[in-house]
C-alpha cells in the first residue's frame, strides 16, 4: 500500500493572481500543473510521461499537496500500467487545453485510488475560455497544439480571430513561455526567436548557453541573402551536431543554440547595448557573454563561427581523440549460450526427479512434447518457433517451485533455452506474479542463501541472466530499476539483483561459474558501450543519472578486482575487454574511481604477465592463445590511455 498525492503548482507563479482580474475580468488563482506522487515518485505529464523524486522537478515547490488517499494497488502492477499508458502519453499527444498534465493526473488518480483531482484544476481551461482575453489568444495556443475539442461557439470564434490581431508581442510571449513551462519544456524552446527588446533578448541569454544574434534590416539587401542560410545553419547544426561520447548531453533533440532575429530598426536599444551600426551583424554569446562576432554576409564564416560556438560550449568527450581499434575490433555482440547436445539427457534426469518428487501426472505427460520440442530446434536446428504450449509452461512452473535445489539445474537448462525463443521469453517477461524470471534468478542467484547453491544450478542461472541479452525487451527487464522483484515484503529492482548474482560469482572458486559471470560481467559493460556511443546515455525521465553513475562505479570495482585474481587467459581479455568498454566515455567520477582502486596496477599487472607468457612461447602453444595473449597486450595498452587521459 502507497499514500498517493497530488503535487499542486502554479505555472505563473503569483502572475495570474496578481494579473488575472485585469485581464480577464475573473480571479484566476493560478495557472495550475499537477503531478501525482505514489511510491515515492513523482511522475507528471509533459514530454511524454516523466518521473523525479518528490519536490525536485523544475517546476519548483508545490503551491499545495493533496491527499488523495491510498492505493491496494500493487507497485509491480502499477509500473506496467504506467508502462502501458507511455504509448499514449506521448509528447506529440500533448494538448495545453485538452490533454495537459491535470488530464494525466486526473487519469492516474482515478486507477490508483478512484478518485478525480479537484475540478478547480481540471476545470480551469474552460473556465479561461469563456472569457475574451481567453478567446483572444485561443488562435495563438491553437497554432502551438492544434485545434481544441473544448467547445467555442460560432461567435466567440469570430471575436477570437479579430482580437487577436491586437495581441501585445510582450504578452504573447509570456503565454508562449507559459505554455513551454506546461509541457515541461524550457521557455522559448524554438531555435528560432526574435528580440525587440532588450528585456526579451537578456530572457533569451539567460535562458540558452550558445545565442546567435542576427542583427538585421529589411531595407539590406546582403542581409535578405543571408538571412535563410542563417535559418536553415541554426536549425541544421541542432539536429546534427553530438557530443560525442556525453551520453545524454549528445543527444539531437536538445536545442543546443538559439538562432534570434533583431530588426535593427525596432530593436535600437539591443543595437546600441552592443554597438552595432552595419547590417548584417552576427554577434555570438556563450553562457549569456559575447564570445564573437563579424559583419556580412560570408556563409561560410557564419557556419565556421556557429560550429566553433558549439564546440566550445560543448565539447566531446576526452576520450574522444583516442583511437582504440583493439577494442572496437572485439565482438559487440552479447554472449548467449544456445548450444544444447544433450537434451535426450537432461530430461532423462528430470524425469527421475519428477517422479522422486511425486510431479502431478499432467506434469509427466508434458515433459515429453517439451522434449521434442527443445530438441528439434537446438539440437536439429531447424530455425523454426519453439513448440512452446500452456501444458509445457504449468509443467516448468511446477518444477520451479517444487523441485529441491538439488534437482533444479535440468530446469534452469531447460528456462535458458526456452527464452532464447521470442513467445515463450515474452510470455515470461509479462508475468509480474508467481514464477517470474527475476524470482528464479533472485532465488538461485543471491548471496544470502540459507543453503548453498550447487555449482551446476549457480551456472544455468548466471547462463540465463545471459540469454536474456538476444533483445531489447529482455535486456530492459533484466537490467531495469523501475521494475522491482519482490521478495516477501522486500522490494529489490531488477538490475540489483543481477548485480548481485554477477558480483557473487565472480570471485567464485569455481572456473565454470566464473566463466558464466565474466560473459553477464561483458554483457553489461557492452550494453552500457552501445547505449553511451549511440548518443542516447541515460534518460533522466527513466533513471536518475547519479543512481545509474553508482551502478557503474559498481561494475568497474566488480570487474577490476576479478581482473586482478583471474589467472585464465580467455577470461582475462573478456573482463579486460568489459573494464574497457565500462571505462570509455565514463564520467569523471567512474574514472576517477577506477584510478582509486587500482585499475591502472590491475592492467599493467595483465600486460606484464601476458608479455611473459609470450616470451616464453612453447610449440605446443596454439596460434589462437598467442593471438589472444597479444590482443590482451595491446587492450591492455588502450584501457591505459583511457586512464591517463583523465589524470
């Protein structure tokens, strides 16, 4: 159970009940935003559906906190419902009168608890647009969200497209940026604006790190020729340029500089504040300061002063000027483990076990058609769907809960290939009861065991863990902080877990069981590499980036002092080849604390022993171990550069 609440904020803050009366001959209190806080998120609408802790959004601190009761709802169950309603909720969908964050909140209230948000706050955007001020800028928020459903008579749509004509530029604005705060988007957010005052541009500045002033003037003919490249540079350079290896930072969507248009004729007070007397002028600001500036129409000087603008305010990772072609020439693909030639055996074994365990007869007559299934398709290869039927599911069910330790490794054998197969893996990925994925690999994979897990049981589990990286899908769920396994009244998110089952089984005695956590160990890093190098890093909608920094600090102490014991070769360069890719475009704090724990030593250590190995080469040694022995010196040279580089 969860005490819901609803978080109360005013847009305007204090505007609207200062200015309200004036302008629209009625009290409007506020402008309000809601968000609804339940299991210690707050989750709002905006940019798609968005999450933060409590209090901490930008929309400041809540004008007012409701109650709006308690929810049986289980966490687990509300995720996927919060799930489901993101293919809705989208940005695109977002209407500032018809489907704003007060429409998101009232919808989450009502499955929670059944209960509407107060009717002030949903009712607001008709009571506005009953009055003429509200019919005056309709036009202008209709052209912003497109037409809204809320009714409008005949006359009132006439009086509106005559109004708005009239409209004050400085109030428009203001709406404009209201309306931007609404969607949880900053102020102004077009890459396109225009200053007329110096009040509007120092908003403009203060707002954006890198402004591009184009001071110009209708009567200038050089400045009508420059004027569209400098349109079209604006808008291009935000789409195209990445920061590479920042992870969110880089991303494309972000407007990273600010194209504004001054019409030097109307504009005489931002002209003279900086001493511009020729047309067209281009004066530069980073971080609200001037950072250049030139005078014509040269398209290619304005393109070469824009990029460098950009370059300066956000520069690309440091180790984006080191080459790693040891390391980019590793295998990027996650390490599953399909294979299976004895399937006759190990249902052989389970069927014993079964019958020990006095199985229901409807789980022995199932275990033959699953038989036949898992060997025509891992055994035969025959590239077609898993045979997966419901009796097939009950009967690896009912082993899961009442088979002993002892005799659960057949099934876990059984489970890692049966997800490798996309309708049954889906059919277990929608579970959030009963026998679940996480609830096997939580079971069979924590340190806190009351028994010890036979070897053979610790190895199909860490083999699962890994056969959930064949997709996306899998790969979220396994790795995920939103859904949580619950054990008891204990609630552990899914990506704890695996870290547990990683962590505890990579100082493990035992080879076998190393082997199977050094490839969950690469599967990880690798998925971290793809996420950082595709531009996309960390959502902070999703995940707060400071949790997700500690679960990497958290692999790389992990990694680093499993690299340190491993004395094999093979699995050195997979844990080396993992520390690298955690290690690449790391952020400072990642990297100063691998520095801290001795990555550096646990690397030259490696190189030292590799070196060894190969100088005292014998015949017997094959050409695959002195390639690997090489490539391990070489990474570990790379992974030593990606060190240094933050010294």
């Amino acid at each position: 159970m969860s005490t819901v609440q609803l978080y109360v904020y005013d847009l305007s803050q204090g505007m609207a009940r200062m200015m309200s009366r004036q302008l629209t001959g009625k009290q409007i209190d506020a402008i309000y935003h809601t968000s609804v806080v339940v299991y210690g998120v707050e989750y709002f609408f905006g940019q798609g559906i968005m999450e933060s802790t409590p209090g901490q959004t930008h929309h400041g601190v809540p004008l007012e906190v409701v109650k709006m009761g308690d929810t049986e709802i289980p966490k687990d169950f509300f995720l996927e419902y919060l799930q489901e309603m993101k293919g809705t909720w989208t940005a695109s969908r977002y209407h500032l009168l018809d489907n704003n964050c007060n429409t998101f909140s009232n919808e989450l209230c009502n499955f929670l608890v059944g209960r509407d948000i107060p009717a002030h706050i949903t009712g607001l955007p008709a009571e506005f647009l009953s009055t003429p001020f509200g019919q005056s800028i309709l036009p202008m928020l209709e052209n912003m969200f497109g037409p809204s459903q809320i009714a409008r008579s005949a006359t009132a749509a006439s009086t509106a497209a005559t109004a708005t004509a009239s409209l004050n530029p400085a109030l428009a604005s203001l709406v404009g940026n209201l309306a931007a705060a609404a969607q949880s988007a900053p102020a102004a957010s077009t890459v396109l604006q225009t200053a007329q005052t110096l009040t509007q541009f120092n908003s403009i500045l203060a707002s954006h790190r890198c402004v591009v002033a184009d001071f110009t003037s209708q009567s200038c003919p050089p400045c009508r020729v420059i004027s569209p490249e400098f349109e079209r540079l604006t808008t291009e350079l935000n789409a195209a340029y990445h920061q590479r290896g920042m992870g969110q930072a880089a991303r494309a969507d972000e407007n990273k500089v600010v194209g504004v248009k001054i019409e030097v004729g109307s504009a005489r007070e931002i002209a003279a504040k900086y001493s511009v007397t020729a047309t067209p002028t281009f004066v530069l600001f980073l971080d609200g300061k001037e950072f250049g500036r030139f005078s014509g129409a040269n398209k290619q000087e304005l393109k070469s002063q824009m990029e460098f603008l950009l370059y300066s305010a956000y520069p690309p990772h440091a180790h984006a000027k080191i080459r790693t072609p040891v390391l980019d020439n590793q295998a990027r693909v996650p390490i599953l483990y399909k294979k299976s030639s004895a399937v006759d055996a190990i249902f052989g074994k389970l069927t014993g076990f079964c019958l020990d365990a006095k199985a229901p007869e409807s789980v022995l007559q199932a275990l033959p058609s699953l038989q036949s299934a898992l060997k025509s398709k891992y055994e035969a290869a025959s590239g077609e769907p898993l045979q997966f039927v419901s009796a097939s599911t009950d009967a690896v069910d009912w082993m899961l809960k009442n088979l002993s330790t002892d005799a659960i490794f057949p099934v876990l054998d059984i489970l890692r290939l049966i997800v490798l197969d996309d309708a049954p893996r889906k059919l277990y990925l929608a579970r959030t009861t009963g026998v679940t994925l996480m609830s096997v690999i939580s079971r069979y994979g924590a340190q806190e065991n009351a028994q010890p897990v036979p070897k053979a049981v610790r190895l199909m589990v860490l083999r699962l863990a890994c056969n959930l990286f064949i997709s996306p899908e899998s790969t979220s769920h396994l790795l995920s902080v939103s859904f949580t396994h619950m054990d008891g009244s204990v609630s552990t998110p899914h990506r704890s877990v695996a870290t547990a089952l990683l962590i505890d089984s990579l100082l493990s005695p035992d080879a076998g069981i190393r082997h199977g956590a050094v490839s969950l160990a690469f599967n990880m890093a690798l998925e971290e590499a793809n996420s950082r190098q595709s531009g996309a890093g960390v959502a902070s909608e999703t995940e707060d980036v400071g949790i997700h920094e500690e679960w990497i600090c958290e692999l790389v102490a992990a990694a680093c002092n499993a690299l340190s014991a491993e004395e094999d070769d093979e699995m050195v360069l997979r844990l080396l080849t993992a520390v690298a890719h955690l290690l690449r475009f790391a952020t400072s704090p990642v990297l100063q604390l691998a520095a801290v724990i001795g990555a550096g030593e646990a690397v030259t250590a490696k190189r030292d022993a590799c070196k060894a190995k190969l100088k005292a080469k014998t015949k017997e040694e094959t050409k695959d171990v002195l390639t690997r022995l090489k490539t391990t010196v070489e990474l570990c040279d790379e992974v030593d550069l990606l060190l240094k580089d933050v010294e």
